[in-house]
C-alpha cells in the first residue's frame, strides 16, 4: 500500500511540474507579447504636422 501512496505523490509532482512549466512558457509568451508592443507604441511617434508614423 505504501508504495502505491508514493506512486500517486509522484504523479502529483508530475502533474505540478508540467503545470509550472506550462505557465512560465505561457508567461515568457506574454512577456514577448508586451515587450513587441511596447516596441510598436514607441515606434509610432506622432510628427509636427499632426500625421502619424507606423
């Protein structure tokens, strides 16, 4: 019995470890998201005649 009680904590810390993974993956994404945008707003200056540059 008890080696089957130690075979479902590692299942668990399995399932915990991919699940960490997945966020900090899902986090890098979003980062490279904002990072990108940010780059986007700045590149978009607004000119002495009122236009816009993209």
């Amino acid at each position: 019995m008890e080696g089957y009680i130690k075979n479902i904590e590692l299942q668990f810390l399995v399932i915990n470890y991919i699940g960490l993974q997945e966020k900090y993956e899902r986090k890098k994404h979003c980062d490279k998201i904002q990072s990108n945008s940010s780059l986007t707003i700045k590149r978009t200056s607004n000119h002495k005649d009122g236009t816009k540059s993209a």
